[in-house]
C-alpha cells in the first residue's frame, strides 16, 4: 500500500508563491545586516574624524531601535516563509538564536559594553544572521530545483 503524503508536500502552488517572496524577505534581511556591519565600522572613523558630528546624530539609541525595528520583522517574514517552504527547522532556530543576540547587543550591550566589545558583538549577530537568511535562501533555491515525482 503506497503512503499518501499529500499533507507534507511542498510543491504546491501557495508554496510556489511564497519561494519568490521569502527571496525578498531574505535579501532585505542580508541588505539590512550588511548595513548593520557598516554603521558598526563606519561610525566610530567618522567620529574620530569629525567630532562635530557627534552633536548631530543624536542619540545612537535610536539607531538600533530602528534597527531592530526593521530588521526583526523582515528576518522573521523571510525565515518563517523559508521554513515553510523547506520545512529545515534548523534554519529557523539558528536564525531566532541570531536575532536574540542581535536584540542583546543592541539593548543591554549598548549600555553595558564598551564600544569595541558592543561593536563586536553587533558585528557578529548581524554576519550570524545574514549566513543564515544566505542558508535559508538556498535551502529554498535547492528545494526549488528538485522535479517532483
């Protein structure tokens, strides 16, 4: 007796819908990480150049809030589009474990940390989580080019 596996396919066509929009979602998240690693790089230089600056930037607080402000829910669409497609948990996982070090280090490390340490650490989560929508966004290329039966 064949078993139908009806329930489990991902070959469908809401499925084959999603695989062009978790792409997005997932290089919006790589956009925003990359971008993340520049201000972590760029601002120190450019405040050790220009001092005057600092005075108008305001507070840096307010960057990372609109960071995660951007960065969770784009992360979190592209990864839960992605599972769906690929069913591969472990993408998933890594990448809420990726964006709670991001959260942590951009909340209790910013008023905690040094400014290298906290830079590092920012630096890390945001690389952790642009390898992971890059692993979430092959998983989904790879599931794609498989010809079902």
């Amino acid at each position: 007796m064949l078993y139908n596996n009806s329930l489990y396919r991902t070959d469908t066509p809401a499925t084959a819908i999603m695989t062009p929009i978790s792409s997005r979602f997932d290089s919006a998240a790589i956009l925003l990480s990359g971008l993340c690693v520049l201000h972590c790089l760029m601002v120190p230089v450019v405040l050790a150049l220009f001092p005057l600056v600092a005075l108008s930037l305001g507070s840096e607080t307010h960057f990372h809030g609109l960071a995660l402000w951007l960065a969770l829910p784009v992360s979190t669409v592209g990864l839960v589009l992605g599972t769906c497609r690929h069913r591969r948990w472990r993408i998933f996982v890594a990448g809420a474990a990726a964006m709670a070090l991001l959260t942590f280090a951009s909340t209790w490390g910013h008023d905690n940390l040094q400014l290298v340490a906290e830079s590092l650490l920012m630096i890390t989560a945001s690389a952790l989580l642009a390898a992971v929508h890059l692993w979430n966004w092959r998983s989904i290329s790879a599931k794609r080019s498989v010809v079902p039966v």
